[in-house]
C-alpha cells in the first residue's frame, strides 16, 4: 500500500502527532517510546526522537497532549486521490457529501438529480479544512468544528468552548487572527534562516581552515625533513620525534574543528527541519492547522535561535617549526628545532613592580606582567589577552582605568594614575583567567604636599583653635585644634592640623616659653 508512513515503523499514519523538535510520529509509535534511563516518573517524561535523537519531553498528560500533525500526509508528497473513482488525484470536495472528487467525478457531481444541489469547491479553496478534506473537529466536542480562537488560552476553541470552559475569555473567529500570527511565524522564519546562512558560512570557513591546518601541517612536515637530513641517524631520530609532536598537534586542531563541525551542522540540520516545516505549514496548512500547530513550532524555533554558536572556527592555524632553537641531546648529538605552539598558562604568570600594592594620590605608576607557558618558561612574544580592572572598594563607581602596553616579548606593563584614596581592588587576567597573585589588594595614599612654613603656634594656641588663625605660608587651619603643650601640663609638644591637611607635631616651640602668648612665638613643623 502507498502513501504516507510513519517514519519508525513504516506504516499508514495512525493520528500522527508532533514532538517539540518538529517530527512526527504515529500514536501507537509514540506510546512505545521509553522513558530515558535514570528517569523519574513524573509530569514531564523525556523521551528520545527515533528520527534525530534529541532529547524532548512529553506533556503532563502524555501522548494524548501531543499537538496532533494535520499535514503529515501532505509533507510526504502524497496527491488525496478521488473517493468516487480512486482512480484521478481530487480537485474538489462536496461540502454536502464531505467526499473529496477528481475533475470528472466533480462534473458528473453536479450533473446526478440527487447531488445536483450540493455545493462543490475546489481543494485549493478550503484552507479551513484538513488535508483529509474534512473539518476540523474539537477533541472536547466532537459534533462541534474548531472555527474560533481563544486568546487567552492560545488555541482554537468551539462554540461549545466559549460557552463552557473558555467563558469569559477573550476570542474571535480563526479569519480574524490569523494574520496577526502568521506573521509572527513568518518572522520566526526569517530570523531562522538569517541563522541558517551564517551557519553555512561558518561551515565552509572551518572546512577551508582545515585545509589551512592539513597544508600548513604538510609545510612543516617538509621542512623539518630538509633539516634533518644533515644529522643522520641523530637527526632523524629527532625527526621521528618532532613529526610525532606535529601530528599530534594536528590531531588536536583538526579534533577541535570536526567537534565544532558536527555541532554546527547538527545545528543546521535541527534549523533546516524546523524552516521546512515552518514553510510547509504557512504555505500549504490552513489557517486552524497553523494556529493548531504555532505553539510547538514557535517554541522550535524560538529555542534553535538561542543557540549560542561561535561564528569562527574554533582554533588557528598557527604551526610554526624554529630550527634555532635548542632540542637537547639525541643520540649524543646536540640537536636543534622544535614545532612552536606554545599556550599560556593564567597560574604561571606572575607580577612584578612598585606599583603593585601602593600607589599615591593622581601620580602615575605601574607593574609588570611576565607570561609563562605550561612548562614554566618565558612566552617570548607578546599578543595575548590581558585583562586589568582596577576598583574602589567602598566606592563601586570609583574605577581606575588602566593601560596595558604589549612589550612583545612576553611582559606587560600595566600602568595606571588613581585620582581617589583609599583601598583598591586589583584583577589581572590572561584569557580570562587570573593570574598568580589575582586578585591582589591596592592602597591608594593621600598626595603628598611638603608644607614649607612656620606655624604662629601661640597665637593659634590663643585663639582657642580657629581655624581663621593663619600659617606663615598664608594657609588657614582646615582642622580643629587638638592641643598645645603651652600651659598644659602633660602635653610634650604642639598638635595641629596643618593648612596643607596634615598633623604637624613639634616638641619644640621656638620664640617663647610655654604660655606664651605673643605673635612671636613659632612652631616649627615638619612635612610628614
């Protein structure tokens, strides 16, 4: 027997529903689909899709709430045939009778006494019938035809519904709505396929960058055969060595991008499924089929869009073979050249510098990142990704912005100037990876003003502290007085806080004895 059948157990369809990655299968099928190992029993059970083998759930209700697949005949390129003749494709259906009539039978419809008063429409006009030429029934009223749409519940309803279960809530007729959510499909549709172009680009640069890789492979392969020639048996075996080294290397590039590879064109063939059935469904589905089925597709298309994916492959082909540099001992013989691809290790690098755990107030200064590889030794180049960010611990708005300087040998200096005091925050990272000693604490001092006056001691001591009192460099006093050893037993020496913000301390009042008033009695200050 001919016609449509369902894809796991080759049969005619049996009330074919959709999984939420967009293929079909028959009820019986379905029901026969186990749980995945592992899982418990509850109100959504994963199962597997025999077809792509994406993991999808099953509703709470089981196969049953499966949004039945009303164009599962049409996707399979099967033509309704006549259902007077059987032996012509239908043209038309009887909307008295509901059977479907090729061109001949249509005619000879029209012409019987008995049928020449029902109303013949061609196929192509009734959109709000199913593909099996039959209206669309509710599951929850089966007398009643689905010809209205609940808004609230995002689905198509009877008459029976809006008076019953769907009272109250927001409806029109499927005519009316239908555009509104066509048109979000169709927008769905073409960002997929806007994904689906970028894909297949990506796809032919990692099949281009393999090239690369395999040539620049075979480059060095030549290479290194030409420099081990001179070296005979030594050399040679230090050849065996390197080209091992490379092939290795090569494995591993090429293991990367054939691991990206099948993730992106698995991706592309999940985007694939889901724009044709998407297309199929807005091209041939009426407009009950399309709101029947816009849930589990929007939904498809919605999740395959929000798949996050690298639009380059994912390694380089940077292979590079240096003849001059020192291989160790082979055979005896001091051999020479190695196959270049050194990685930095984020642990192994350390910082270096002045500028490290102090700093002052608006002046610039700065420390040294040294890269490291996995081995421990010296990078030698620069181009790597550092990272700094400089914080205020109590002040989160307050940032200092920092500059790195590629030296390309390996080191960076990392240079900054704070214009707030305080407790700082300091992150390095290498490829997003901090580095030995990050994140590490920063304390940011006061800039320092040598103060190059004298103060008129006594008479600030007189005037009971205020701040009005001036200092010999012209300054006033922003502080309060804390106390003079004039007249005050116990005290050693003069405390002020000085015009340029700091405390000035003497135990040495010159132009008078203590209690003296007069203006001529200093005190001598010193810069801290």
């Amino acid at each position: 027997m001919s016609g449509p059948r369902c894809p796991q157990c080759a049969q005619p369809w049996v009330s074919p529903r959709l999984l939420p990655c967009l293929h079909s299968l028959c009820d019986p099928c379905l029901r026969r689909l186990g749980a995945l190992e592992g899982e418990p029993g509850g109100a959504a059970r994963p199962v597997l899709c025999p077809v792509c083998d994406a993991e999808v759930s099953l509703p709470p209700g089981g196969v049953g709430q499966l949004t039945p697949d009303c164009l599962a005949g049409s996707r399979a390129g099967a033509a309704a045939g006549c259902d007077l003749c059987a032996d012509g494709a239908a043209a038309g259906r009887c909307l008295t009778c509901g059977v479907r009539l090729c061109p001949f039978c249509c005619r000879a419809h029209r012409r019987q006494k008995k049928t020449a008063s029902h109303a013949v429409m061609e196929l192509e006009n009734t959109k709000d019938c199913s593909q099996t030429g039959k209206p669309l029934l509710c599951p929850s009223h089966p007398t009643e035809e689905l010809r209205l749409f609940c808004e609230q519940c995002d689905q198509p309803v009877c008459q029976e519904c809006v008076l019953g279960r769907h009272r109250q809530h927001p409806y029109d007729f499927t005519s009316n709505v239908i555009h509104r959510h066509g048109d979000a499909l169709r927008k769905l549709l073409n960002n997929t396929q806007q994904h689906m172009d970028t894909l297949e680009d990506v796809l032919s640069q990692i099949d281009k960058m393999g090239s690369a890789v395999r040539s620049r492979a075979e480059a060095v392969a030549t290479e290194i055969c030409l420099f081990a020639s001179g070296y005979v048996r030594a050399i040679e075996e230090h050849r065996d060595r390197l080209l091992k080294q490379l092939e290795d290397l090569k494995v591993q590039k090429e293991n990367l991008l054939h691991l990206q590879k099948a993730q992106l064109q698995q991706l592309l063939l999940d985007m694939r499924t889901g724009v044709e059935f998407t297309e199929h469904l807005l091209m041939s589905g009426s407009d009950l089929e399309i709101l029947i089925t816009k849930g589990v597709v929007s939904s498809r298309l919605t999740k395959l869009n929000s798949v996050a994916y690298s639009t380059h492959p994912s390694v380089d082909d940077r292979i590079q073979f240096s003849a001059q540099e020192r291989a160790g001992q082979c055979c005896g013989y001091a051999v020479f050249g190695a196959v270049l691809n050194k990685v930095v290790d984020p642990a192994r690098c350390t910082l270096h510098g002045e500028g490290l755990h102090s700093a002052r107030q608006n002046q610039r200064t700065g420390f040294t990142l040294l890269c490291n590889d996995t081995t421990g030794e010296r990078m030698g180049q620069g181009g790597e990704a550092v990272q700094v960010t400089i914080t205020h611990k109590d002040k989160r708005d307050c940032a200092v912005k920092p500059t790195v300087c590629d030296n390309g040998d390996g080191t960076y200096y990392i240079s900054y100037s704070p214009e707030e005091p305080g407790l700082y925050a300091v992150c390095v990272c290498v490829k997003g990876q901090y580095v030995q000693g990050s994140p590490f604490a920063l304390m940011v001092k006061h800039k320092f003003r040598e103060h190059q006056g004298v103060f008129h001691c006594c008479t600030f001591c007189s005037s009971g502290g205020q701040k009005a009192a001036r200092c010999a460099c012209g300054g006033t006093m922003p502080g309060g007085y804390q106390g003079c050893g004039h007249g005050h037993k116990g005290h050693p020496g003069c405390h002020h806080w000085s015009c340029c913000g700091q405390v000035k301390q003497s135990s040495e009042c010159l132009g008078g004895p203590p209690g003296d008033t007069s203006s001529r009695s200093l005190l001598r200050t010193v810069a801290l």
